[in-house]
C-alpha cells in the first residue's frame, strides 16, 4: 500500500472513530483485504446498533480491481473521506452521497 493510500486509510478510520465517539451514532468499519475494500455502516446509536442507516464502501485498489489510475482513487478516497468529515462536523448523514438504509416493518394481523 502506497503512503498516500495509507494516509487516506488512516484518516478515514479516524474519523469513523471520531463519530463514534462524539456523535450518538454507532459506526463500524470493515477492511477486507482481499479485494482491498473498506465498509463503513453507521448505526442509529450505541444503544441502538443492529439499527443500520447509512453505509458506504470505498474500494481502494486502482488497477488490479477496477481499472482505475491511482490519482483516480485517490480522488475519489479524498471524496468519501470528505463525506466521513462532513458527519462528523455537522451529525447529519448526507444520504445524497451515501447509501441510505429504509427499513420497512410489514404486520400481517
């Protein structure tokens, strides 16, 4: 892994923690190695945990995987890091940029 991924990688798990910590919001984050991905799934709060209402994947292997260049990937790590950052200062979840988690209860009475 390059330095500069590896920042970005730093950075970003910083800030899931960072939220995690100072928001009522419940985060957990997943790298899997394999296909060089890393999931972030934010959860309505602590107490409140198996509730999921956002989530995002960042892949972060530019040519093997998808092709891309690596000045590509990491504009596009820049960008969720940014979206991450953006929780953190404001508590809202920009679902416009995140993937938004409905959950629909159907009752059969």
């Amino acid at each position: 892994m390059d330095k500069k991924k590896q920042k970005l990688m730093f950075e970003i798990i910083a800030l899931g923690i960072l939220i995690n910590e100072n928001t009522d919001y419940c985060v957990f984050m997943n790298f899997s190695g394999h296909v060089d991905s890393f999931d972030i799934d934010i959860r309505e709060s602590k107490k409140e945990y198996h509730k999921e209402i956002a989530m995002t994947s960042i892949k972060t292997k530019y040519l093997d995987y998808y092709h891309e260049d690596e000045n590509d990937v990491l504009a596009y790590m820049k960008a969720k890091r940014d979206v991450i950052k953006e929780i953190l200062d404001t508590h809202n979840i920009p679902t416009d940029v995140m993937e938004e988690i409905i959950e629909t209860t159907v009752s059969y009475e």
